[in-house]
C-alpha cells in the first residue's frame, strides 16, 4: 500500500513534468510579487529574478532526469536482451 502511494509523488512523463514546472513558475511569480511589495527597487528586482531562476534550474534538472532515466531504461532492456 505505501509502495502505490509513493508512485504517485514520482514524475514519469514530461508532460508531468511541464505541470509541476508550471505550478512553481505561479508560485514563484507571486512569491516575487511580494519580494516587490516589500523591497521596493533594485533589491526588490533581484529577488524575483532569484525567485523565477530557481524555477529555471529546477524545471532544466527535472526534464534532464527524465531524460537520463528514459536512457537508463532502454539501456537496461539492451543488456537484458543479450
């Protein structure tokens, strides 16, 4: 039961992928919204900019692991065929 519960938090395809980036991204940007309100100009600015670059970063690593375990797989299904 825990195991089939866990496979829900796991990330299989990039169109979950592009959600879960997608949901950060609105998070971030309101997050941002607020770093404005409160630190009004050029702090204010690099703190959003910190805000949605992490998102960049985050959403880049998540699609590469897609990626490499997509790799890892087909490898996998090589070496058991042989």
């Amino acid at each position: 039961m825990l195991r089939k519960l866990g496979r829900l938090f796991v990330i299989k395809t990039r169109i979950e992928a592009f959600l879960i980036i997608y949901a950060l991204a609105l998070g971030s940007t309101m997050r941002g919204i607020v770093y404005l309100h409160d630190y009004p100009g050029f702090g204010g600015k690099l703190l959003f900019l910190a805000t949605t670059g992490a998102v960049f970063l985050a959403g880049a690593k998540m699609l590469d692991c897609l990626k490499l375990e997509k790799e890892v797989a087909e490898l996998r299904a090589r070496v058991s065929q042989t």
